[in-house]
C-alpha cells in the first residue's frame, strides 16, 4: 500500500540554521583545515604559490561558503601537475 505524502519544508527556519555562526563556524573551519594541508604540502621553488594560497568567502542565496583560492599567477599551472589543492581537499574529508 503506498499513500500520498505531501511534505511542506518551512525555507525561512532553514534559511537561519544555514546562516547560523555554527555552520559558518563548520564550514569555514574545514576551509581553515584544507588550506593548513595545502601550505605544507605546496611545491616551493620561490614560495609564492604557497604564500598566494588563501580563503575567500563566497556567499550565496541560502549560505555562504569558503574556498581555498591561490593569488599566484602559476596557481593552474602547480595545480595541474600536481593537484596539491585537490589532496588537501581530500585529506580533510577523510579526517
């Protein structure tokens, strides 16, 4: 037997939880963990793409996120060959 169920989500509440300090606190804490990963694991040859790392604050209609973003102008190219961002995102999604 299978009955129709008609489920009403209330946006508004959502909308605050997704916008509360503790999520931002969450969210922005794993940005914190992913870019500590990527600094210490960053190719250095003159240290600038490490240094150029960082994080930036995107927001966006029901919350905000935060990206680990790189300022070096080679950032793509360091990426690409050794996909360091890429580890550090998945190291900390393994912890």
């Amino acid at each position: 037997m299978s009955k129709n169920v008609t489920v009403t989500f209330n946006q508004a509440y959502f909308n605050q939880i997704m916008r509360s300090a503790g999520v931002e606190a969450l969210c922005k804490g794993k940005t914190e963990d992913a870019l500590a990963i990527a600094k210490s694991t960053a190719p250095v040859d003159t240290g600038a793409y490490r240094d150029g790392l960082g994080i930036e604050k995107v927001p966006h209609k029901y919350r905000d996120t935060y990206e680990v973003v790189g300022h070096d102008w080679k950032t793509l190219l360091v990426e690409s060959k050794t996909g360091n961002l890429a580890r550090a995102l998945k190291a900390v999604k393994k912890a």
